[in-house]
C-alpha cells in the first residue's frame, strides 16, 4: 500500500510539473507510462506467474496496426469513437494471446520462452511482408490523433494526461488481480505449481487466463503507442521491443508491478539521454542490466524495505 501511495504521489507531482516541461520530455514522459503498461503486463507473466515471455511486442504490435489501419483505411478512432478502437485493441491483443496460449502454456521454462518468441516472430513477419495490409517495410502513417470534442489530443501535454489517465486505471486494475485470490494463486503456482494441482487448482486455467489478460494490456499499450508516434511499422514489433519489456521488468523488480515504470523509466531516459552523447550507449545501457542481474537480482524496488515482493 505504501508503494502504491509513493507512485501516485510521484505521479501526481509529475502532472503537476508537467505544463513547465518542453514538448520533447513530455513525449518522453508519455513514452514511459505507455511502455509502463506494457512492461507490467509482462510482470504479470513473469513476476506473478512465473512464466518468462519474449513475445509480448506481437500484443503491442497487433493494437498499434489495428489503429493505425482503422483510422488510415477507415477513419475510425479520430473522434469519440476513439473508446471503440480503445476497446478493440484490447480485444485483439486478447485474443491474439488466447490463440498464442493454446500453445506456449504448454511448456515452461526456457521452452515457454522460445516458443513466446516464435510466436512473436510470426507476428512480425506478418507485418513485414503484408504489404497491402500493414504497408510493410514502410510501416502505416497515422492522419492524427482524435479529438474529442474540444479536447484535442494533438496537443501532446493532453496526450500526456489521456495516458497518464490509461496508465493509472491499467496499474489499478491489474493491481486489484494481483490481490485478489486468483493473483495470489498465480503466485502459488509460480512457487510450487505441483503442490497448487495436487490442491486441486487448475494451474493450466490460471495460467491461460493471466496470458490473455497480459495481451489484452499489451494491446491497449499498442493503441496509445500508435497515437503517441504517429506510425506503426515492423520495427515497432521486433524482439527487441519484448527484450526490452522483459528487462524494464527485471531492472524495476519484478512481482512489483510499481517496478515496471521504474525500469522502463530509467530505460526510456538513459536511453534517450546516453544516445546523444555517445554513439556506443546501447554498451553502457548493456552494462546497467547485467550489474543489476548481478548485484541487485531484485531489481531497483528490492531497495526499498519489501522491495521483491
């Protein structure tokens, strides 16, 4: 409870200050929190399940191209609709992981993992190749963002409030699950899955179930993540992209959701920083991630007192 208030207090200060940033720390801050949602989806995978996914970006991927193909193709998102695509994006991501997890929940371990990865890769090949869908290497050029009466996404500082606001209902929300019965047992199933079945629990179920709810988060970040660039392409839904989801994780602590904006925090910002003053900074940010699995397996939230979980 007591992280909770600290993040909405930070939160709250940020909103606060946000007016006096310039346009580009804005759009990073929007950066962050987008990325945030994201990277808690995969905690709800790895830090409460116990199960290592490297395919989240397909989840993102397949909300980001389903916006940007219903407003380029079909105007659809730009006005109060826009809730409607909010919705379907979601939906998508939904079940695109109630399909992907007929088979990944099958295995455990590093095979979960690879299998989660070609599963992904399937995702970005579509995209790659589907050039009369998705526009392919060049990827699909969004018209705008909507606005909502006389509220105009275009400016970014109310963007920046629109995702905050998206940010804080998918923290609470996921929140909630995690400490509701059935978070706590997905926790049991991560420590010890045999003696959950041998309770009588459906491990299988728990597990399917919390993919799917981790693809629909992933789809909502897909959709704010289209409005927030303007373009979807393939490089949106690369390995990379959940490579980098699963380390935000690792770095912020994971079983913490609060860890997950932390380390795309500091991701999203030694990233953007370090590229500007050196052209080997992907090395250094390399550096950070094994130092943290070495010395700080917790993450940056096993810093503080109840830190891990």
């Amino acid at each position: 409870m007591k992280r909770i208030l600290i993040l909405v207090g930070i939160l709250g200060i940020v909103s606060v200050l946000a007016p006096f940033a310039g346009p580009f720390v804005i759009l990073l801050l929007a950066q962050v929190l987008v990325l945030g949602i994201m990277a808690m989806s995969v905690d709800l995978l790895l830090g409460y399940t116990g199960l290592p996914s490297l395919g989240q970006a397909a989840y993102l991927g397949v909300g980001a191209y389903l916006t940007a193909i219903l407003a380029t193709k079909y105007g659809i998102g730009l006005g109060w609709d826009f809730w409607l695509v909010v919705a379907a994006g979601m939906l998508s991501g939904a079940a695109t992981a109630a399909f992907f997890g007929l088979f990944a929940i099958r295995a455990s371990g590093v095979y979960f993992l690879m299998i989660t990865l070609a599963l992904g890769m399937c995702v970005w090949g579509l995209a790659y190749r589907w050039n009369s869908l998705t526009g392919g290497d060049n990827g699909i050029n969004m018209r705008g963002r909507p606005k909502l009466g006389d509220l105009a996404f275009s400016n970014d500082l109310t963007f920046f409030y629109v995702v905050l606001g998206f940010f804080l209902a998918s923290f609470f929300a996921l929140q909630l699950l995690v400490s509701s019965p059935f978070g706590r047992s997905l926790v049991g199933i991560r420590e010890r899955e045999l003696r959950m079945r041998i309770l009588g629990y459906n491990t299988w179920l728990h597990k399917y179930i919390a993919f799917v709810i981790a693809g629909a988060f992933g789809g909502l970040a897909g959709v704010l993540w289209a409005h927030l660039n303007g373009i979807v392409s393939p490089s949106d839904v690369i390995l990379t992209t959940s490579v980098d989801a699963l380390l935000m994780v690792v770095l912020g602590g994971s079983g913490t959701l609060v860890g997950g904006l932390i380390g795309a925090t500091v991701v999203v910002f030694l990233r953007e920083y370090l590229a500007t003053l050196v052209q080997w900074w992907q090395y250094v940010l390399g550096a950070v991630y094994v130092l943290t699995i070495l010395y700080l397996p917790g993450g940056i939230m096993a810093l503080f007192k109840g830190g891990r979980r």
